[in-house]
C-alpha cells in the first residue's frame, strides 16, 4: 500500500502469526466490520497497527505482542496481549467524550 486504505468487511477478521498488510501508522488502514454478530480475532500476532471499527462485533487479542491504534466493538478480550497502544492522531469517534489532551483519540463505553 501507499496510502490510507479502508476495507470495508461483511463478515468475520482472523489474523494470525504474522500478517501479509503493513502500514507506517494506524491510521493507514482501517476496517469497518459491517456484519451484525460478527467477529474479530488476533492470535499470535508480532505487531499489527490498524483502526478497526466494529461496533457489533466481539474482538479477542490472544497472544498479541503489541496492537497500535484502535479498537471499537461490542466486547474487547484481552488473553496474554503485551501492549495495547491508543494512536491518538486517530480523529475523535462521533458521538465520544475526548479525554486526550492532543484532540485525537478518545477511550469510551458506548451502550
């Protein structure tokens, strides 16, 4: 890739061991998991930096090494994950209180 890109997925993420996508900044790739009830998994992941939104689905992160950038789903499991790191360049979720002093990123429970 040489630029951002966005994949739009209507169904399930697996990545596992070392992913074939890699990007110089989280917010150079974004998935945005369209399916309801669907779900992401990480497992035995080096690194992998992305801005993953899918707020209907359930993420696990097993045996991830460091994850940069930003999660948004329904449910976040967190098993044997080193590092999980908020890219705060990332713009603002709609509708999220902003609690980084930089404007960008944001941690929030939505209902």
């Amino acid at each position: 890739m040489t630029g951002p890109a966005t994949i739009y997925v209507n169904g399930d993420i697996h990545v596992h061991s070392t992913p074939v996508l890699s990007v110089a900044s989280p917010g150079d790739l974004t998935f945005k998991v369209v399916a309801p009830g669907a779900s992401v998994h990480f497992n035995s992941v080096d690194s992998f930096a992305a801005d993953i939104q899918a707020p209907t689905a359930d993420i696990h992160l097993n045996s991830v090494k460091h994850f940069y950038g930003r999660l948004i789903g329904q449910t976040l499991k967190v098993n044997s994950t080193d590092g999980l790191h908020m890219d705060v360049s990332l713009p603002a979720i709609p509708g999220a209180v902003n609690t980084s002093p930089n404007g960008g990123g944001s941690i929030a429970l939505v209902e």
